[in-house]
C-alpha cells in the first residue's frame, strides 16, 4: 500500500501505510464502530496494534464521544512506536496526554 501522496506525518498504520484520511473516511463512510471494523475496511490496525489508540480515538471522535485520555493510554499506551503522535492528536480533542 504504498502510496507516494501520503506525507509520511499522516500515516497512522506503519504497518499498512494507512493515512488519517483513509481510516477517517472509512470509519466516516461504513459509519464503523469498532478497530476491528476499521481493520477489515483498511487494513488500519491490522498488524502491531501501535496505532489502535489513534483509531480508537478517531472512532470516539466520530461517534461525538469524549475520549478518556488516561483509560486509552493504559489500554494501547504500552504499544506506540512514534514518538510524539499523541499530541499532535490528544490537542486537537482538548485533552493532554502524557509524552510517548
């Protein structure tokens, strides 16, 4: 899936190469409500699970719920493999989290 118009700071599934956008629409288009829904629509998440987190918060986003920052880091903290992607996405829903 490699996909030369994608800015390497929008992919969120290293493993696929799967951009916000795709997950985003996906989840937007199949009204999807879970990471394994996201995961056979996209291939998002499909592989080392570093980025359920990012794809839980976009599914709580989509369904206007408020993410609990705290119970997302002790769920899918422990697997993230970039570091500083949480606060670039934790800001935008007025929630801090802590460094990754």
């Amino acid at each position: 899936m490699d996909n030369p118009l994608v800015n390497e700071s929008d992919i969120i599934c290293k493993c696929f190469q799967v951009s916000e956008g795709t997950i985003r629409a996906c989840i937007g288009k199949n009204d999807l409500t879970s990471i394994e829904e996201v995961t056979q629509a996209c291939e998002a998440g499909g592989g080392c699970h570093s980025c359920h987190i990012l794809i839980q918060l976009f599914l709580d986003q989509h369904q206007h719920k408020q993410s609990n920052v705290e119970a997302l880091m002790s769920q899918y903290g422990g697997k993230i493999k970039k570091r500083g992607i949480l606060s670039r996405f934790f800001k935008r829903s007025k929630s801090s989290v802590p460094a990754s």
